[in-house]
C-alpha cells in the first residue's frame, strides 16, 4: 500500500528514531548488553531491515504482512530484554505498535501492544522492582494507543480524501455525460425542427411553382425555373444540415478536460491529437475509461501524475492512460474494470491492462464500427462520411 505525503514523512521519522537509538546503545549503553554485542547488532540489523520492508507496502493482512510483522514483534523483543539498561530503547515498541496499523487490523494490533506492553515491564523487572515495572508498562501502553490512535486518524482522513476526490470524479463524469446528452437531444430537436417546417414549406414551394410555369409565358417560366431551381438548393441546404447535425460528433476535448476539471491529486494531463473524431456513443466510452483510470489512481495507485492520450490513425481511435502509481505484476480487474471492459466490448473495442509501471490502461475502438451503428439506427440509410476533426491539439492540465 503506497503512503500519501504524511505517511512518508512519519515513516522517515520513525527509521531516523530507530536508527538514532541504536546508535544510543553503542555509545551510551553498550555495557547493558547481556549478549556478545556483535550477535545484538545483528538482530538490531534484522530489525531494521524488516522494518524497511514493512514501510514499503508489503499488503494488509497478507500472509507477507503478518511474517513481517511477527518477525518485527519478536526481533523488538530480543532487543530490549537483552539490553535492560538502555531506558529509551522501548521506544521501539512504539514504534512496532504504529507500524502494525498498516499491515493488520485491530485486533492483531491489539495483540502486537499487548506483547509489547509486557515486553516493556519486563525489561525493567530484570533489574527494578515489580511498582517500576508496572508503571513503566503502562506507561508504554499509554504511548502505544495514543500512537496507534494517531495512525488510524491519518489512515482515516486519507481515506476520506480519497473517497471525496472519487466522489468528486464520479460527479464530473455524471455531469459531462448529461451535458453530452442534452447538446445530442438539442441537435436531434432542431434537426427535427428543420425538416418538418423548413422542409415541408420548401417543397411546397417547388410544388408551386412546378404548376405555375405551366401556365406563365417564356419570359415568367424562365424566372420561375430560376425559382424552383434555388428552392431545390435550398432544400437540399436544408437536408445536408440536418444530417450534419444528426452526425455532429460532440467535443471530446471538451468531455475529458471537464471530467478532470479540479482534480490536483493526482495532476492529469490530457492530450486529444488533431483529427479525433468521435460520435456520442464512443464519447461515452472514452469518458468512463478516464474515469475509471482516474479513480483507480486516487484510490488504489495514489498516483501523483495521470497522462490521458488520445490518437487516431488507421480507421481506428486509440486512448493511453498511464499513471505512475503502484503497479502489480498481475491485474486483476475488479468491478469497475470489468464494467468498462464490458462498455468498450459492446462499443467494438478492445481492452489491454498493465500493471507493470505504475497502472496503464488501453482502449482501441473502430471508427468502421461507429458507421455500421449508425447505417443501423439509420434503417439501413447510407451514412456520410466524416470531415476532417478539430484542428490543433488540446491539453487539459489539472
């Protein structure tokens, strides 16, 4: 599990703690060691090492996290009943206890300061009384819950960072969507529009003035051919516009710049190449894939840096989202993944996952399948090809 800002700064803390205190102990109390000194500095040197390992993420609750953390237990241990006289180096219980949160649940933490908390009297009732113990236990219980109070404070407000920018993301989304949905139902109206009245009024026309050059002289045909000829342009004007508009692709530039409006952790940047042209269904598409790139990144990478391309070449539409976030060796799609694997299956495209350097996300969709679509919802009418896209490329920076 990756830690956010806070989390690395208390685990660089922590490690100067524990390394200070070793360096403690062989200057100030090498004499309390009731070992040969070489055979603690190897265990204070295993200590270390696990500690490491525990700080770099090994899961929770994880057969990996629980040896880690058994090991630490019992290392801690042996350090402070062996050098009884050290009395700051139970500090390390404290911090075994803080660590623990990370990689268990409560109740084993609960466990983990218990131990500690009878390792910390013991180490004093080797040499002190039975009172000097039990007040240094609890003493040292003390710390331990406030510390492991403090940590699951932390992990509690990361988790509601996470959930609000996650919330915030799904917001975005639903609302590019609906916008996307009104400006489609909005062209389909005047599309609508322009061909029941304009249409309908303009062939009326042409009916007219059909009948009357049949009964003007040459001189008022010739104008009324004139006439219908511009009315019969003018239809057609009126035709190509309304099937420009049924076919008007909607900005996806616009789409993937207001999805990640506002977001600064992580920073995204999104870069649409010249010639991008999509229709409203594979605008949908692409919007979801972005968002599902962007929530795993908050919520499971804790990615800093989210770069979205989008290229066209080839009769197909390629998007890349790559964040530099914890990867895996092997992804395994949970919920979200899956249903965008699903959207971009019906759609015609393809999906690749990796998980290798940070979480990468692939999509490929077929323009040729956007024009069998839409041959399809046409009843089978021929569908125009495209013009050329936006020129330029956009870059949404947030």
């Amino acid at each position: 599990m990756r830690r956010t800002d806070p989390e690395v700064w208390a685990g660089i803390a922590m490690l100067v703690v524990v390394l200070g205190i070793g360096a403690l102990v062989l200057i100030a109390a090498a004499g309390s060691v009731t070992v040969p000194l070489g055979a603690w500095l190897g265990v204070f040197a295993a200590f270390v090492l696990v500690t490491v390992g525990i700080a770099l993420g090994p899961g929770f609750a994880t057969p990996r996290a629980y040896t880690l953390l058994g090991a630490q237990v019992v290392l801690v241990a042996t350090l402070v009943l062996t050098a009884p006289g050290a009395g700051w180096l139970p500090i390390l219980l404290v911090v075994v206890s803080a660590l623990s949160v990370y990689v268990a649940p409560v109740r084993v933490v609960a466990v983990v300061v218990a131990v500690n908390t009878v390792v910390a009297g013991a180490a004093v009732g080797l040499r002190g009384s039975v009172t000097d113990a039990l007040l240094t236990a609890t003493i040292y219980l003390l710390l331990q819950v406030a510390s492991v109070g403090s940590t699951l404070a932390l992990q509690r407000e990361r988790r509601m960072r996470e959930q609000l920018a996650v919330a915030h993301v799904e917001l975005r989304a639903a609302a590019v969507l609906r916008d996307e949905s009104t400006r489609s139902d909005e062209r389909l109206r005047i599309a609508r529009e322009l061909h029941d009245v304009l249409g309908h009024q303009l062939t009326v026309l042409a009916l007219e003035l059909e009948t009357a050059s049949h009964h003007d002289g040459d001189q008022a045909r010739e104008h009324v051919v004139r006439a219908k000829g511009v009315a019969r342009e003018l239809l057609g004007d009126v035709r190509a516009t309304v099937g420009e508009l049924r076919r008007q692709a909607p900005s996806l530039q616009e789409s993937l710049g207001s999805l990640v409006e506002r977001v600064t952790v992580p920073r995204v940047r999104v870069v649409v190449d010249d010639g991008v042209t999509v229709d409203e269904e594979q605008t949908v598409v692409l919007v979801r894939v972005v968002q599902e790139a962007l929530t795993n990144a908050i919520r499971h990478a804790e990615a800093t840096v989210l770069d979205v391309a989008v290229t066209a070449e080839e009769g197909r539409v390629l998007l890349v989202a790559q964040d530099d976030g914890w990867g895996a060796a092997r992804v395994e799609p949970g919920n979200g993944l899956r249903g965008i694997e699903e959207r971009v299956r019906a759609a015609g495209g393809t999906v690749r996952l990796d998980g290798r350097s940070g979480f990468r996300v692939e999509v490929e969709l077929a323009l040729e399948h956007r024009a069998v679509l839409g041959a399809d919802r046409a009843g089978g009418a021929r569908v125009l090809p495209r013009g050329p896209g936006p020129v330029g490329t956009t870059t949404a920076d947030a």
